[in-house]
C-alpha cells in the first residue's frame, strides 16, 4: 500500500492530485468516465435510434443487457486482476468495451444493437470494478474517501461529454458517429494505462484461487432476466410471475452463498446484524431510484418538446448532482458525513416525487417548469452523491483480509445490480402504463406519473436501511 500521509495532507486533496498519485488517479477515474460517458451517449441517441431502427419494446433492455454483462464481468474482475495485473486487465476491459462501441455503431437493427451493448457492458463492468478494487491498493486509507468522490467525480464530466456528443449527433440525425466517438477517448485512455500502470500484482491484490461460484452468478443473472422479459408485456399476470421468479431466484442466491465457504458475496452481506448488508441494501435502493434517468430524454422530448440536445443535458443533471455534492461531502468531518448518509436518501425521494407531477403535468405552472424539473433532477442525484463515497469508505472500513478484495468487488456488482433490477422495473412500470399503447402524449403522460411513483418507494426505504448505517458507524468510533 502507498505510504502514510500527515495530517495537514489529510485536510486537502493534494495528495491525491499531486506527483504519482496524479497519475494513478487519472487511471482509475478514467475507466469511470468511459464507461459514465458511455451511459449518457446511449440515454441521449436512444430516442433516435429507435426512430431509426425501431425497437421502443426493447427501450429499457439497452440497460438491461449492458448491466447483465457488467454483473458477470465485474464478479470475475478479481480473478481477471490475480491473473493479467492491473495494467493487462485494465487494457483487456478498455478492448472489450470499444469493439462493444463499434458493433453498436454499425448495428442494423435492435438485436445487434443489444449485443454490442453487451459486449460494452462486459469492458464497463470490469472498468468500474477494477476502479474500486485499486482503491485500497493504490491510495493510503486517509485518501480513500477522495478517490471514491473523484471517481464519482467523472459522472460529472460525463454529464457535459457525453450528453454533447450523444445530442449533437442524435440532433443531425446520425446518431452511429455517437458510438465512434467513444474510440477517440477509449484509444488515447489505452496508450495511458500502458504508460501508467504496474505490470505486476503485489500482495494487497492477489486473490486465492478459488471455485468461481457459477450457481449464484447464474441466479444472479436470471433474476434480472426474469423481471426484463415480464417487462416486454402488457398483461398483468406476466408482470407479476416475473417478478415472482425473479424473488426466487434471489433467495437461492442468498441461500447457496450464505452456505457457501468461497461465495459471490463477502460473509455478512445477507445477515441484516453485520455491518455490510445494510450498507449495501443502501445502495441497492438508491441504485434502483436513478433508473427512471433512463426515459427522462424520452419524456421531455415528447411531452415538453425539448430537443434531443437539451434533453440529453437535462437528463445528465441527475449525474451533475450526484458528482457535486460527492465532490463537496468527501471531505466532511465524520459526523458531517453520517448526517450526509442519513438524509441523503430523504431528499432523493423529495426530488422523484416533485419529478414524477411535473414531468407527467399532473402539476403545471406558467412559468418556468423546466426550470423545476431541471432542480429536481439535480437533487435526484445530490440525495445520492452527498453520501455514497461516505457509504463506499464505510464498506471498506468493515472488511478485512481476503474478504476487503472481495467486498471492493462486491460494491460494483451490488451497484450494476440494482441498475439491472431498476432498469427492469422501469421498463415494466412504462409499459403499463401506456408508453406504447396508447403511446405518443398520452401515453408519455401516463408512464411519467406511474414511473416516479413507484420508484420514490425506493429511497423512502432507503432512509429507514440508512439510519442502521449511522448507528453501526457510530457504535464503532
């Protein structure tokens, strides 16, 4: 591990953004920003696409399929790293992730579009993971904080990236130089971590060989699948046996990996008294909340009338939120930064429910509605940015030995989770509602109001999992 820092340093972000530690904090954050700047393409060109190529059944499985790889990459990020070394994986899943880009900007139709968004999402997941996995590897603890808000940082920068790129392509009508302009960011990211990276591993991220716990990877993915197929229908005897299987199959999962000596999982995770589980059923939650960002584009185009530029930009304040208060929050004081934990999902849930009446103009006023909109937006993401690098320090701090490896990887896999679930339910809630039948205004309108709704449980939830959190955090000071 990296040597110790001193007080005054602590205070600051020098350390981190000065000398060696400049260098190592532009690899890690890099491989976030692709794969964020990635995230904002797609989210601002898909209402193009399908006016394109067709497929708005298949609008919310861009997602599902991108997290499903990113799931089964990130899992397999630990033993990708023992074997190829940081700089080798990094390169393997910046490759991945490119010729993932060139299938989706050569894509004929939907289906191919859905692979390349595979193929993406397997070099995104294993960015993010290996982003987290290094942290404790390559920083001090002092600075871990830090390098969780910096890369938390890169939604951000994505936020004014991608969304540019993504609309000002998709506004000329040619939305496929969206995807080949990823290249030029993605190739000149490669030759740095060749440049940057150790080309071996030390003895902080070597993981023991260890069976790959395929069963509950396969639950893990079927899950997601199961609420993804019953989303494509309209009958509600489907949506319900979906999600029915889908809560099967999770209980298996957490059956088999509670029982099992090398699970998926660090031990604790489904064991509500140990410290982890409701960290990361925090996360999962607030996870889930962000995924109504995904039709926000297509809402305000066809009920607001915003063009696909501007839509792109507004959608991307919700990353712009979560990026700033991360930013802001990393270096408060430690009972600051409970407070942060505690609250933050209070005020995500304020901003889905102002969201979910103006958007779907259940509420409207004569002025300035966008404006309302584009606030609300911002606190989505603020609710969740002010306390997830405290929450991501928090998992850090509770594990050891063996299972820190594997909880670091755990956070990506628990995050691309929820994402997948939340996707899911989003496409399932829209449809419902009319998105497609009877689709255009109306239809927009409805799927608006029922959306944000349903998903402002969510961070309600959450608030309750948060002050367990607090109070574990506060019983060990």
């Amino acid at each position: 591990m990296s040597g110790s820092v001193n007080k005054k340093e602590e205070a600051s972000w020098g350390m981190l953004l000065h000398g060696k530690n400049s260098l190592k904090s532009l690899a890690l954050a890099g491989g976030v920003a692709l794969h964020a700047i990635n995230v904002y393409i797609t989210i601002t060109t898909l209402p193009s696409i399908v006016r394109d190529i067709g497929g708005l059944n298949l609008y919310a499985w861009n997602t599902t399929v991108f997290i499903l790889a990113s799931i089964l990459s990130s899992a397999l990020t630990s033993r990708l790293l023992s074997v190829l070394a940081p700089r080798n994986s990094y390169l393997f899943a910046t490759i991945c992730f490119l010729a993932g880009s060139v299938i989706c900007a050569t894509a004929p139709s939907m289906q191919i579009l859905l692979l390349g968004r595979f193929i993406q999402g397997a070099g995104g997941g294993m960015l993010l993971a290996l982003a987290y996995s290094l942290v404790r590897v390559m920083f001090p603890q002092p600075l871990w904080s830090r390098a969780m808000a910096l890369m938390s940082s890169m939604w951000g920068i994505s936020t004014l990236l991608g969304p540019a790129l993504g609309g000002i392509f998709a506004e000329y009508d040619v939305w496929r130089g969206a995807f080949w302009s990823i290249l030029f960011v993605g190739i000149p990211y490669a030759i740095l971590l060749f440049t940057i990276l150790p080309t071996e591993n030390n003895a902080d991220n070597i993981v023991a060989k260890t069976p790959l716990p395929y069963q509950q990877l396969i639950l893990l993915m079927l899950a997601v699948l199961s609420i993804s197929i019953g989303s494509l229908y309209n009958v509600i005897l489907y949506n319900a046996l979906s999600f029915v299987f889908a809560f099967i199959f999770i209980l298996l999962l957490v059956n088999i990996d509670k029982k099992s000596n090398d699970g998926l999982f660090p031990k604790g995770t489904f064991s509500f008294s140990a410290p982890l589980a409701p960290i990361y059923l925090t996360m999962a939650l607030l996870g889930i909340s962000v995924q109504t960002e995904v039709f926000v584009p297509y809402f305000l185009q066809i009920i607001h009338n915003v063009t696909p530029l501007l839509s792109g930009y507004l959608a991307a304040l919700v990353g712009a939120g979560w990026s700033f208060s991360a930013i802001m929050s990393s270096s408060s004081k430690q009972s600051t930064a409970q407070r942060l934990m505690h609250f933050g999902p209070m005020i995500n849930f304020s901003a889905i429910v102002i969201l979910g009446l103006f958007i779907s103009n259940v509420l409207t006023v004569p002025y300035g509605q966008i404006i309302i909109i584009c606030i609300a937006l911002f606190f989505t993401g603020a609710g969740i940015g002010m306390a997830w690098p405290h929450y991501l320090t928090r998992v850090l701090h509770v594990s050891q030995g063996q299972e820190a490896q594997k909880a670091a990887t755990s956070i990506t896999t628990i995050q691309l989770f929820s994402t997948a679930v939340g996707a899911s339910i989003s496409g399932t809630v829209v449809n419902m509602a009319g998105l497609t039948d009877p689709g255009g205004i109306l239809g927009a309108q409805n799927a608006a109001h029922w959306l944000f709704i349903v998903f402002a449980f969510t961070p309600f939830v959450a608030f309750f999992t948060a002050k367990v959190v607090v109070s574990s955090a506060k019983k060990n000071q």
